[in-house]
C-alpha cells in the first residue's frame, strides 16, 4: 500500500522574462485552499490525500495545472470554485472531471 492513497501536486512556479507560468494564475492561492479543505474534510494524512506544491510540471501554456496521482490524471482550472469540483468529484467521488481535464 502506499503512503498517501492520491497524492495531488500544483505546479506554483514563476517563470522569469514574463513567461507563462502557473504562479501568475494565483496557483499557491489555489493549493493552499484545496490543501485546507481536504483538511477539514478529514482527508489529511497517511492513508488518504497529499496536496503538494510542485515546481515546473513542464505544461505552462496549459496553466495553471495539478496532476492526481496513482490515476496521473492532469487538470487546469480557472477559479477555487473549479478546485472544488475536482476534489468533490475526483478525489472524494471518484469522478474525473472532464471538463477540466488535460490530454
């Protein structure tokens, strides 16, 4: 068994040159909700969901981004409402989101 049975990661880097990147989509903002309301949801801790902040996940363009994993299924969302949905229909149903899924 794993440590974590879904690990999530944000990428939050910032680009220099005024690249495309995800911390400009407010991406540590973003992280930093999911990973309180998976807290107060009791999904926290060995067993269940890991939020982590991750550097360059090499798709800038298609920003921002978050990957699930054992599934590796890639995300962008827009706005903490879209967050939401994937934690409520991906990482606490089971769904994925393919509105907001990546290719």
């Amino acid at each position: 068994m794993s440590y974590f049975e879904k690990h999530v990661f944000f990428c939050t880097n910032q680009r220099p040159n005024n690249e495309s990147c995800c911390a400009d989509c407010h991406a540590s903002a973003a992280h930093a909700h999911a990973k309180e309301r998976i807290k107060k949801l009791g999904l926290n801790g060995q067993g269940k969901i890991r939020m982590n902040k991750a550097g360059c996940l090499d798709r800038c363009d298609e920003g921002p981004v978050m990957v699930v994993y054992p599934e590796g299924v890639w995300y962008t969302y827009v706005d903490i409402s879209d967050v939401d949905e994937i934690i409520d229909s991906h990482l606490v149903g089971g769904e994925i989101v393919e509105r907001l899924r990546l290719p």
